[in-house]
C-alpha cells in the first residue's frame, strides 16, 4: 500500500512539474525590440488595423481618429464575460509606462508585466506574427492617445477558467503562431495575410473554434459564432462570391454589393479599414480570394 | 370514441393557435409603418448603388445621374419619418430588425439621423462636379449608415 502511494506521489510530482513547464509564460526574444525605436505616425495605421479601439474603447463609443482605450466593453463568451480593460497611457489604471519588452509580451505572448497569462479573448495569437517594429511603432503611436482613469474591471469568469496558469495549457494546445496561408503567390497577398492574419485578426470572428475555445483552422474563415450576436459568415472564395473590387469597398465604406451597409461587430471593421490605404484594402480582398478552395 | 373527437379537435385548434401566432397579428397600422420605412431603406440603398457603381468604375461616370440619385438620397434623408417609428415596432415582432434601443435613446437617433442627411448633403453638393468628389462623399455616407446600423440594427 505504502509502495502504491510512493507512486501516485511521484506521478502527481511528475504531473506537476509536465503541468509547470507546459504552461509556463513564454515571452518574445528581447533581442528582436533592442534596436528600434517606435515612430507614432508609422503606428497609426498598425493600430486601426489592428482594430484595438474596437475592443478597448468605452461601450458605444462612436469612432474617432483619437479614441479613448478605457476599456469596458464587455465580452460574452461560453467560458465567462470578459471585460476589456483600459489600455490608454494612464500609468496607474492603463498601460503607462510599460517597457517595449513588456508591451511586446502582453501583445504577442498574451503575457503580463507580472508574467500572468492573459485570456485569448486577447487575439495575442493572431498580433504573435506582427514585425517586431510594428510592435514599437503601435505602442508610440498609443502613447500619443488621451488618458483615462477609468479602473480596470474584473473578468466575470467562473471555475477552472479563472485558473490563469492553465491558460498556459490552452496556449500549449492551441496557440499555433504560423501562417495559416504557407505560400504566398505575390507581394500584395503577402501584405493581404499579414494584414488578414496578423494584425485584423479576422479568423477570431470568422473561423469556427472548438468546444475549448481553441480555432479550427483546417476550416480557416469557414465562418464562426460571436455569443451574442449570432453567426459570422463564411468569407472563403467558395463562399463569399464578391468581387476583388467589391469587397476592398464593403471595408472602405460598409456598402455591400447590394448597397446595404455593414452590421454588428464588423462596422467596427469598416470603421478601422477606413482609415488605411486603398492598397492595403485591395490587399486583403486579394489575400481573401487566394485562399484555397476547399 | 367523444374523448378520441374531443382530442382531435384540441390538436387542430392547438395547430390553428400555433399557425396565427407564427402569422403574427401585427396591428396593420404598424406592419404598414414598418414596410415604409424599409421602403425608405430601399430608396437610400438604390441611389447610393446608382453613386457606388460610379465610384468603383463599374459604370461610367456621368454628372446628370450622379446629380439625380445624390439629390434624390438628400430628399429621402429629408423625409419626416415620425409616424414609420410607432413605439414597439421593434425586432420583438419577428419582422423587422430595429433594436428596442432606439425608443429609449430617441435624442442619439436624431442626432444620428442628421449625421446622414448632412453627409448626403456633402454628396449633393460633390456628385455633379466630378467623379474624385463624389468617391470622397461615399466613405461618409457609409459611416452615417454604419453608426446608426452599429447602434440599432439587430442581426
């Protein structure tokens, strides 16, 4: 019997030391960020293509080339709520003050300066394969943005999710940081995908994920559910039979082939896309159309 | 043989309930509310295709029709639109998509509803004069029917 217990504990040791390693916080190469310093105007663009105020702007905020990042809005989801939390320059409610290295690791590692793991409610997955520069670029263009004194407000998410170590184990699992697309035929699908699958993060809405949260990405951009809101439709090219033309406009101005104009959650898109380039726009309608046909 | 009739009728009258519910005895004075102003959405979503083929090259540009659908886009923006909104014509009816929000937050509607008629009066005064103006105008017009869909157009 005491032999028998010798084992268990030594599994449950071993299991918890498996358990420790695999999801312990892994963190950006500070290597890649010594070097570069951060340009705001450059950032701009990052930022409304990243789509941070659409997320981390107080609830029905309407959209502003200066927006506010108090935070507040508020997340339903099959695990809990989560409620984005302020992220303006504020150094004692929102981010002021943080070092590149650890924006870089909050933003591309979903980790936090204290090395907790953060929710992927956070598209830290997708921001993963952002340049390095980008990065630096985007935090001195948020600096640049008014302060907010707004408290951060707890997530509202129960038993074992509230378990932050074991998001180490769902990043384990599922935080898959390579490019979906492998191959890219041009220049301008390459800036498509990076836009597509980096920054706009558009497979957080728009690929189904699996009963753990985690992206089913053999079924990239087949279409998801937003709880709440309902289904996300499918934008492959089997599915979505717009145009090049006609979809670079729908996130130009929101018009759809037909004239109606964008709804829920992807005004917010229309919102941030107007506001980059038409090259850019062009770029992701022709990332959209050289997916592979299923 | 009464309590095998008595149950057949219950079932048919059940299915007869269940029928004219799923038909939805909307009050004809509403339902006629709710297809005007769907009737108002159909006129802004014609013009605005009228200037949107225009503005991606897909039909050549020409002022005079570019001129009728902006200025026919400002006079429907115009319309006194009071009586097509009767409280509690919302989603709730299963026929239409307007969010209950809209009766509890009227002032931001309005205010809303005037951001559209001064963008399309933006495109008014552009679409005649030259093509570059009028695809300037449109990105407006679509933030206009954006903010208040955003706010107020359920899925």
């Amino acid at each position: 019997m005491a032999r028998l217990f010798r084992w268990l504990l030594a599994l449950a040791v071993l299991g918890g030391i498996a358990f420790w390693i695999m999801t312990w916080p892994t963190k950006v190469n500070s290597d890649d960020f010594a070097t570069l310093t951060g340009d705001a105007a450059r950032g701009e663009p990052v930022f409304h293509a990243a789509g941070c105020a659409s997320c981390h702007t107080a609830p029905n905020s309407d959209a502003t080339d200066r927006p506010i990042l108090s935070g507040g809005q508020r997340f339903a989801s099959d695990f809990g709520t989560f409620i984005a939390p302020n992220i303006s320059p504020d150094a004692t409610h929102g981010i002021g003050g943080w070092t590149v290295i650890e924006f870089a690791n909050a933003v591309q590692k979903g980790v936090s300066p204290d090395g907790a793991h953060y929710f992927p409610a956070f598209p830290y997955v997708a921001y993963a394969k952002m340049e390095a520069q980008d990065v630096v670029d985007l935090k001195a263009f948020m600096e640049t943005l008014p302060a907010s004194d707004a408290p951060r407000v707890a997530h509202e998410v129960g038993f074992p999710f509230n378990i932050r170590r074991s998001l180490g184990g769902w990043k384990w699992l599922f935080a898959d940081e390579t490019w979906v697309m492998k191959n890219t035929p041009n220049a301008e699908v390459t800036r498509g995908r990076y836009l597509a699958e980096a920054l706009a993060h558009c497979g957080e809405c728009h690929t189904p994920r699996n009963p753990l949260g985690g992206l089913d990405r053999a079924n990239w951009l087949a279409g998801g559910f937003i709880p709440g809101e309902g289904k996300v439709p499918a934008i492959t090219p089997d599915q979505l039979e717009w145009s090049t033309q006609d979809i670079a406009y729908y996130l130009e101005t929101g018009f759809t082939p037909e004239f109606d104009s964008a709804g829920g959650a992807m005004t917010h898109v229309v919102e941030n896309f107007g506001r980059l380039s038409g090259e850019d726009r062009a770029a992701v309608a022709a990332y959209l159309k050289a997916l592979a046909q299923p | 043989m009464k309590t095998k009739f008595f149950l057949a009728t219950a079932a048919v009258a059940m299915m007869g309930a269940g029928l004219s519910f799923a038909d939805g005895h909307v009050d004809p004075a509403v339902a006629g509310a709710i297809k005007a102003r769907q009737g108002q959405m159909q006129l802004y979503a014609h013009n605005l295709g009228v200037l949107g083929a225009m503005a991606k090259g897909d039909m050549d540009y020409n002022a005079e029709t570019a001129q009728a659908a902006a200025d026919n886009l400002l006079a429907v923006s115009g319309l006194n639109a009071m009586t097509m909104w009767p409280q509690g014509s919302d989603n709730s009816l299963g026929n239409n998509r307007a969010s209950p929000d809209i009766w509890t937050n009227f002032p931001d509607v309005v205010t809303k509803a005037g951001a559209l008629s001064t963008a399309a009066g933006d495109m008014a005064a552009a679409a005649g004069k030259d093509l570059d103006g009028l695809r300037a105008a449109m990105g407006p017009l679509g933030g206009a029917c954006g903010a208040c869909h955003k706010a107020y157009r359920t899925k």
